[in-house]
C-alpha cells in the first residue's frame, strides 16, 4: 500500500507567489480541464464516464507534461546555441519518488491544476496518491542524486542524469508479526506519463570475448578488442523542471534489450523457452535495482549493469559531444562528467577505450582528456563498502578494460615509486591493483586516478579520505581532494512537504524566501515571538495531527500530537545504531514502570527504514523494535507516556509525511561512519531538534545552528578508534552502568519475546561482547542526552531553538552544493 498523503493538508504554494507569476487563472483552469478531458478520450480510449482515478491521474500528468515539454526543448536550444559545457551526472541510482507534484509546483501550475482538478469532481490528493513512488536507489546516494537533478535545473544548469532504467526498484517492505518480508516492486506496472522513450537512441553494449594485437606503422601498435556478446541500451528520458520552470534537464535511463528478440532456430526445433533465453539474458541488466547497501557481494551481474550504463552514457556523450562541436579533443571544455561513487568507475577505462579504440586518440592523449572530464564523489569509507571485483572476472567480462586498467597502473607505479621511493608498502596500498587474498581491481583507486577531482560528502567525510583510505594516493596527488557538503532540495523538503510551514516562512521573511533561502535568517529576530511561536507550533501541531492520523489509520496505533515525536527514518543499519535507541527506549519504560507517577515527558518513538534483504542483525533489530512496540503500547501502566510505532515501507512519500511532523531528530551513527547525512538536513529545516553524534554533517549543522540547538553526545571519532583497539568486550561498561545491564537483562530474559526468550541473544550477545559500533559504550551518555532533551520539551527554550534551526538551515540547500561542485569541480558558471 502506498503510503497516503494526508487529505487536505496540501495548500498550494503558488496560493502566495507574486502576481507576475500567477496564471490568467479562469482561463487557464478552463483550458487544463479540456486537456485533461481529451487526454482522457484519447490516451486513454475511454469515454470520460468510464474513467478511473488511475486514468485521471494519467490524463493530469500528460497534460502537465505537454507544457514542460516545451520548456524543455527551449533549454536545449539555449545550451546548443551558446556551446555551453555541460555537467553529466552517472549514477546507478536515483530515488526520486513521486514526479508530479514536484513539476507542478515548479511549473507554478499548482493553483490551477488543484482548481481544474477539483471542478472536475475529483480530489486533488487522492489523484497525487495514485502515482508510484519511483524507487530507483537504495538510500542517501540516489535521493542525493534526485536532489541534484532538480538543483542543476534549478540554477539552469545544462546537465543530463544517466542511470538505469530498472524494471523493478528498491523492494517494497511488509512487516508481518514484526519482522521484514520483502515483495518486488513493480512501478512501471500501469506506464509512466514522464518518460519518453528515445527508439532512435540506441547503442551497442559489447562483452567478453578476446583482444587481437595489430601491427601499425605509425604508432604503438593497436589493441583489438573482439567481443563475443552484444546487447542494446535503449534511452528513456524524464524531464526534470528546475524552480520556476525556466530550465529542464533530462534524466536519461538506459533499458536493456537483446539485439535479436529470440533465436528463430532454435524457435522452430522446439525449444521454445530455450529461444527467448538470449533476451531474458539481456533483458537481465535492467530488471532489478541492487540492494546495494548490502556488502557488494561480487555478482556478475552487477558489473554487467555498471559497463551497460557506463558505456552506453559515455557513447551517447561523445556522439552529442562530436555532433556540436566537431573535435573529439574538446571534450574536457564541453563535458564534465561526475561519478557518483565507484559504481560508474568503469567510466575511466571505456573513456580511454572508446578515445583509443574508436577515435584513433593516443594514449597520452586519451588519458588527459579522460582526467580533465571525470571527477568522482567517494560516499563511504566502510571497508567492507568499498567496491573491489577479481580480475579474474574482469578477464572474461571486459579484457579490453582490463589491458587498460593495467596500463594506467603501471604508470601510476612508475609515479609513485619516483614519489614513495622503492617502498613495498605504499606501492601495495595505491595500486589499482588489491594482492591480499586473490588479485582484485579496487574501484574507489581506479577513479581517484582517473579524475582531476574527488571529493566527500561533509568536511569530516573529506578529512577522514585524507586521513585514511586514501592517504597515500593523496599524498601522490595532492590537491585533488576536495570536499563538498551534501545538500537537500528546498523545494521538495521544505515548500512541497510542508505547505504550511513554508506560508509562514513566507509570511516571517517576505516571498522571496522561496528563491533566497538565506532569506530564512530573518527568523532569527522572531525566535522569541510568542506570537510567532504560537503560529509556528500550531504548523507542526497540524503536520503532527496529519501523521497521527495516518498511524492510527493505516496501522492502528493511537498516539497523542502533544507528545514529542521522536522520529529514526533511515535504512537500518548496524552503524546508524537503531539498536542504541531500541535499548534507550527500553530504558525509558523501565523507568517510567519505577515512577509511574514522575514528571516524565510523553513521547512517540517512530522507527522507519528497509534492511538489506540477506542482512540478518539488521533484520532481527526491526523484529526489536516491533516487539518492544507490541509490549510497551500493550502495557496499561505506561498510558500514553510512551509509544513505539514502525512504520512500513520507509520511501521518499513516506519522508514527506513524516518529515515536516518530526520534533527530534535521531542523527546517532558511531562517530566516522556517517559520510554524511542528508536526513539530519530534511528534519532540521523543518524544525526538528537533532540529537546526533559528532558524526558526518551533523558537525556542520551543530556550527550553524549554534551549540545551544543541538543535542551532541556520545565518544568521537578517534575516541571510537582508540575504544576499538582495546577490544569489543563491553563487560566493563555494563558493570559500570546498571542501566544498561537491566536492559541487556532484560532482553535476555525474553522480556519482549516472552513467544520465544532466545530470539534476540545475538542482540545482547553484540552488547556485551562485540560492541563494534560502540552502542553499550555510547550508551549512557545517549541515554543522559535524552533526558536533556525532556527537559528543553517541558520549556520555551524548545520552540525557540526549533525555530532557530529553521533560521539557519539555508547553507544545506542543495543549490549551494551544486554551485560549489560547478565552479570548483565542472568549471560551469552559474548565473
Ligand atoms: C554500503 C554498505 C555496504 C556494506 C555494508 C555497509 C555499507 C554501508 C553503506 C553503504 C552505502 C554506501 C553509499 C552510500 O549510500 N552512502 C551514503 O551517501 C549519502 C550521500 O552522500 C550520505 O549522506 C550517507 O552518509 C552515506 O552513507
């Protein structure tokens, strides 16, 4: 079930736009309704009487399409006259999520598209609920992907996202008796109104097979590459409409196809399914999103799909590249191209292949125009993260590749040996090459070397790539580091999730709020306001009451808006530690069963995220969670001091609910994990209080929201590596704090799994003896943190820093981002 929009709550935004941008409304109603009603007859085939809320929903987005259309062919005109470089962004994910009401509020069509909507005798939220929530990422890397396609629109940028057009996107989550069950998703089920299918762009993928070495007279003699499979990448482009509609990009996703839809001999000998496996093959590379979050097990077929979408992209870039301006050796003043993460590493040798193999470019050559056009963003240093293939398997998929590869490293060596001097152990750790146990091409080096640029995602993110996993190579190439914190798209996370806070904001800091979000400082003076903070209190009690009825609704738990919401939204992860807010929870009902008539502060605790399907600690911690629910909301004693709620499915429509009714913030990854964060951004610009660990952005939030604002606890990143080296055994801290060793008790008891008292011993076993991402030892000082946050609940102090989390949030916008990444990585001006 998708996760419903609240009826009603949706005001349109364009309701306080200045007047230049409001449409001719009646005229402008009347010609949408017409569209609408003939799309109806003619796409749909239907007459109007017949039609469903799916196909109202379709004939509303067609019609809002046709107008983007034209933006959009007028962006295109403007780049190509002005020869304008242009930024292409590869990706294998990009989680967008529902498209409509994003295009409309930034066509500034919201107001008459609700109005013709709505004469039409239809209900505006309903039809927005009918759309599927596109899911083509796992998490914080392709949502930062979306957020990014709409800012480079947004600054009228000319960019172009490229990814995979997946057939099935991230799986849909069913929660049943408590514990995970996944269910493929099928987004494409009923068509998709914003794409357009390209039949013209189509490009050969070529794999395996062997290289033949041609003799020239001229050169270094030419390496052939004779593959023995080819299959076909088919484009599909959605338009991404930029903040008032004066620029559209294209999000380019490539679809697999086999280049013979089946063997016709085998066909007529009988084997009829044995003639379609070619195309089920093919068909193969874009039928699933990897559950990437997962340690990358290795499978083929993910490097398959990583070199059909490189190859494919690169291909289609050089072609548009040779069309506009003639000379392949321009390429690094028309095109920069940005590897979001190792993914798209493949982008490295296929640039020097295609300039060598296809353009006749020589080596020298293709490998600096390859450096100056590519740059990559690194989004983890987890070890086990970090993305290595065997070269065995490279030999057979891409020895074209592989020869490549080999040779960028052996003058990579050269280098380093000249810099290292003849020192075994630099040489081993920045090779491209991994010798400890089997040979292994490390992706992460394979594109440091291959890029002009790299940077992370927050300022410790970045520090810490110096620092550590990519020391040496640093040291090799200095200057290439740079860093560059994430951002969120305003206009989604703030003026499309919470109408009504952005009217008040609207109201505080004057209209041009939505354009200038530095404009939200103007706050600062209102903080103290008791007028204003009774406006600002009754927005989020209103966006509380909407979520409230939604989990009484859809998951038949009660919980009370004037509790404090106390909200963990994010993939579930040992290093997130949902489990150190799991035990505090636990706690806190111990504490409350000890006083039952204590001054203690009602909350709502809400859990939301998907784990990796074949991760099983991660599993066995929502299981946790729903059983600490089933006992704590059962128990009469506790009333409604304290709820537990998991809610189902965590998307991006989801985050949009829960998002603007959020009060604390849960940002309590051990310290160094968290590259950085983008979720702590989304809660804290709409006023949710974090409590965080010194941990990824969460540092930078704390500098600009002030120390005051922000709840910090827990040990540091050196202090986690200094605790860590002293072993996992937490005995020591569970004798110190008695607490935590009645909750470990507790669990170990079957306290919350009275069905079955062993169910959750690998839990408490991880507590006491292998406390790798350090949650016993973080634990009483979260639990000291919480408290300090019920007392700032029961006081004005809340509101005030509510509201100056809000006032200082601006810095977070993506569009600051993204003009960092042009004028310091693209060398694109932005106007
Ligand atoms: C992958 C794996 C695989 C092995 C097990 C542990 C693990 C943990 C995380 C990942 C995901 C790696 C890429 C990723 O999604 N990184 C996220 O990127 C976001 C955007 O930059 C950033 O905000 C998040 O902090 C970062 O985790």
């Amino acid at each position: 079930m998708a996760f419903d929009v609240p009826p009603k709550r949706l005001r349109s935004l364009d309701e306080d736009t200045p007047a230049w941008l409001e449409p001719e409304d009646d005229d402008i109603v009347a010609e949408i309704k017409s569209t609408i009603l003939s799309k109806i007859v003619l796409v749909a085939g239907k007459d109007v009487k017949h039609a469903d809320i799916h196909d109202w929903y379709i004939a509303a987005a067609l019609t809002l399409r046709d107008r983007i259309v034209y933006q959009w062919l007028q962006s295109d005109r403007a780049t190509q006259n002005h020869g304008a470089k242009r930024a292409y962004y590869l990706s294998l994910e990009f989680l967008i999520g529902r498209l409509l009401t994003d295009a409309l509020t930034n066509m500034s069509l919201m107001k008459p598209f609700r109005m013709a909507i709505e004469d039409l005798g239809l209900d505006f939220d309903e039809l927005r609920n009918v759309e599927p929530d596109a899911a083509l990422g796992n998490g914080g890397l392709g949502r930062l992907a979306a957020c990014f396609m709409e800012s480079m629109a947004s600054l009228a940028i000319p960019a172009r996202g490229y990814g995979i057009r997946y057939e099935h996107g991230l799986f849909r989550q069913i929660i049943s008796n408590g514990w995970q069950e996944e269910f493929p998703e099928q987004w494409l089920l009923s068509g998709n109104p914003w794409e357009f299918e390209r039949r013209d762009v189509v490009f050969d993928i070529q794999y395996s097979g062997r290289l033949d070495h041609a003799e020239e007279d001229d050169s270094e003699g030419r390496t052939l590459w004779i593959p023995d499979e080819t299959i076909q990448a088919i484009a599909y482009d959605t338009p991404i409409v930029g903040w008032r509609g004066h620029h559209v990009n294209a999000l380019r996703l490539w679809s697999a196809r086999a280049v013979d839809p089946m063997r016709l001999d085998t066909f007529n000998s009988g084997d009829h399914l044995g003639a379609m496996s070619e195309m089920a093959r093919a068909q193969a590379i874009s039928k699933f999103l990897y559950p990437s979050d997962e340690t990358p097990a290795g499978r083929e077929l993910r490097l398959r799909q990583e070199y059909f979408f490189v190859s494919a992209s690169l291909q289609d870039i050089l072609n548009r590249h040779l069309h506009t301006d003639g000379d392949i050796r321009s390429l690094p003043s028309h095109a920069a191209i940005q590897l979001n993460d190792t993914h798209p590493s493949l982008a490295v040798p296929e640039l020097i292949r295609l300039l060598m193999d296809r353009y006749h470019i020589g080596w020298n050559d293709a490998l600096d125009i390859t450096t100056k056009t590519i740059s990559y963003t690194n989004h983890t240093l987890l070890p086990e993260a970090l993305e290595t293939w065997p070269v065995e398997l490279f030999e057979r998929m891409l020895p074209r590749h592989l020869d490549i590869i080999y040779r960028i490293n052996a003058e990579h060596l050269a280098a380093a040996e000249k810099h290292f001097g003849a020192d075994a152990r630099s040489q081993a750790s920045v090779s491209l090459i991994d010798e400890t146990g089997g040979r292994r091409v490390r992706m992460g080096h394979l594109a440091f070397v291959g890029s002009h640029r790299i940077n992370g995602v927050s300022a410790m993110h970045s520090e810490l790539m110096r620092e550590t996993v990519f020391a040496d190579l640093n040291s090799l190439y200095p200057d290439r580091i740079t860093n560059k914190t994430n951002g969120i798209t305003f206009r989604r996370w703030l003026h499309q999730c919470n109408p009504e806070l952005t009217s008040l904001l609207q109201d505080a800091c004057g209209a041009a709020v939505l354009d200038e979000p530095e404009r939200l400082r103007m706050l600062e003076r209102l903080s103290d306001d008791p007028a204003f903070q009774q406006r600002f209190q009754t927005v989020k009690r209103t966006n509380k009451v909407a979520l409230a009825q939604i989990i009484a609704r859809q998951f038949g738990i009660v919980v009370d808006p004037s509790a404090l919401f106390d909200v963990q939204i994010k993939r579930i992860h040992e290093y997130k530690r949902q489990l150190l807010n799991a035990i505090e929870t636990i706690a806190l009902y111990q504490a409350i069963l000890d006083d039952p008539q204590g001054n203690w502060t009602p909350r709502v605790k809400i859990f939301a995220g998907k784990a990796a399907a074949s991760y099983r600690q991660a599993k066995l911690i929502i299981k946790l969670i729903n059983d600490i629910g089933n006992v704590i909301n059962n128990d009469p004693r506790i009333r409604d001091l304290l709820k537990v709620v998991f809610i189902p499915n965590y998307n991006v429509s989801a985050a949009e609910v829960i998002v603007p009714a959020s009060d604390l913030s849960e940002q309590i990854s051990t310290a160094g994990m968290e590259a950085s964060g983008t979720g702590n951004m989304k809660l804290a610009l709409n006023g949710a209080i974090t409590i965080g660990t010194f941990d990824g952005a969460n540092i930078e939030i704390a500098e600009h929201v002030g120390e005051e604002n922000i709840h910090i606890f827990g040990m540091r990143a050196d202090e986690v590596v200094q605790r860590r080296s002293m072993g996992l055994d937490a005995t020591d801290i569970i004798t110190s704090s008695p607490k935590l060793a009645r909750v470990i008790e507790a669990i170990e008891r079957g306290a919350f799994s009275p069905d079955d008292a062993s169910r959750f011993i690998p839990i408490a076993h991880a507590l006491r003896f292998l406390d790798h991402y350090l949650v016993s030892a973080d634990f009483d000082d979260y639990y000291r943190a919480q408290r300090a946050v019920d007392t700032k609940w029961a006081s004005p102090e809340w509101t005030h820093s509510s509201i100056l989390n809000v006032a200082r949030m601006a810095w977070f916008s993506s569009d600051r981002t993204i003009r960092e990444y042009a004028e310091d990585i693209w060398g694109i001006p932005v106007i």
